[in-house]
C-alpha cells in the first residue's frame, strides 16, 4: 500500500471535478436569490392589479368588514391552538 501511487491525470480529472462543483453551486445560489425577487417583484404585481382594477370592478375597499376574518382574529389567527 505505500507505493500506491495516482496517476497525474485522475488527481487533475478530481480536481477539475471539485471546482466545477464549487462553481455550480455558486451559480445556483446566485440563481435562487434572483428568482427569489423575481417572484416577490411578482406578489406585489398581482397584489397591486387587485387593488387597482379587481377591487373596484367590484365595489371593494381595503376597509370592507369581513366577519370571518374578524372571528378568525380574535381566535388566534395563525398562532397555533385557541385562546
């Protein structure tokens, strides 16, 4: 076992290997961070064409009672459990 040696071309064949697979994951979490704004630059997109087209087709305000939504708050809302 001691004079196990590794060919020069399987040492540079892993090492080309290892930085590729430094490289790629550099890119992917470059790549989630974009498609991360992308999709919040789409909620407020989506949030803004309901506030100003959808809501008033239809006579809606950001201020409308909703019971449901009352009662769902005075039960905890998204904390675990009942009060």
């Amino acid at each position: 076992m001691s004079n196990l040696k590794i060919p020069v071309a399987v040492i540079t064949f892993l090492a080309a290997q290892l930085g590729g697979a430094v490289w790629w994951a550099s890119q992917v979490d470059g790549r989630v961070g974009n498609l991360e704004q992308q999709s919040l630059n789409i909620a407020k997109e989506n949030r803004r064409y309901i506030r100003e087209v959808i809501m008033p087709s239809y006579n809606i305000s950001d201020s409308w009672n909703n019971p449901h939504y009352e009662a769902w708050l005075k039960a905890g809302g998204w904390k675990d459990g009942t009060k």
